[in-house]
C-alpha cells in the first residue's frame, strides 16, 4: 500500500524560504510523477508544481519562479522548495503520487502560513 508524509509545513513571513518534503513508501517511487497540491480555505485544491520520472518539472504560473520540486530517488522522496512566500501562498499543501498505471495517492496535507 502506497503511504505519502508531508513535512516542513510551518508559520513563515512573506519573503521567507520553506521546504517541504514528502517521503513515500510502499511504491517504486522512482517511476512514478510526483506533484504537489494545495488547498487554501474556500477554494479549490490546484496543482502548485510536478515532476516526472525523468525530471521534467511544470509549475503553475502563480509560483514559476518562487518554487521549486525536486525529487531524490535514492530518499524515496520529493520536496518542493517554496522561496520568495506570498500571503497568497498560504494553504494546506498535499503531495500526490501517480503510478505508472495511473493509481494515484494523496499525503494529508502540510499547513503552510505566509503572514506577518
């Protein structure tokens, strides 16, 4: 069974740097897309930034720029380095991986809070 944990979530101001990290087990993670999510009260849940098995990233047009995923193989485990925070980013941030046969999995989610 496929587990994906989210951490590094936390208070930040704007301006700050945050990195979060997700680790997933139960999977051969290596091939499978990664992406992170997020939520923020009243809206939507939107893709923030994926990757794929062989390292090609996108990002939504909101954090391209400010965010950056990566993803180490060998730690099972994909991070998203959120720079140059905005009050706007504040959300609760999920991780999802997809499967080479497309079974998706969704972490609980990391709150992130961008405010001074």
């Amino acid at each position: 069974q496929v587990q994906l944990v989210e951490s590094g979530g936390g208070w930040v101001q704007p301006g700050g740097s945050l990195r979060l990290s997700c680790l997933a087990s139960g999977t051969i993670f290596r091939r499978n897309v990664m992406g992170w999510y997020r939520q923020a009260p009243g809206k939507q849940r939107e893709l923030v930034a994926s990757i794929t098995s062989g390292g090609s990233t996108n990002y939504s047009d909101s954090v391209k720029g400010r965010f950056t995923i990566f993803r180490q193989n060998v730690k099972n485990t994909v991070y998203l380095q959120m720079n140059k925070v905005k009050p706007d980013d504040t959300a609760v941030y999920y991780c999802r991986s997809l499967s080479p046969d497309q079974v998706g999995t969704w972490g609980r989610g990391t709150q992130v809070t961008v405010s001074s």
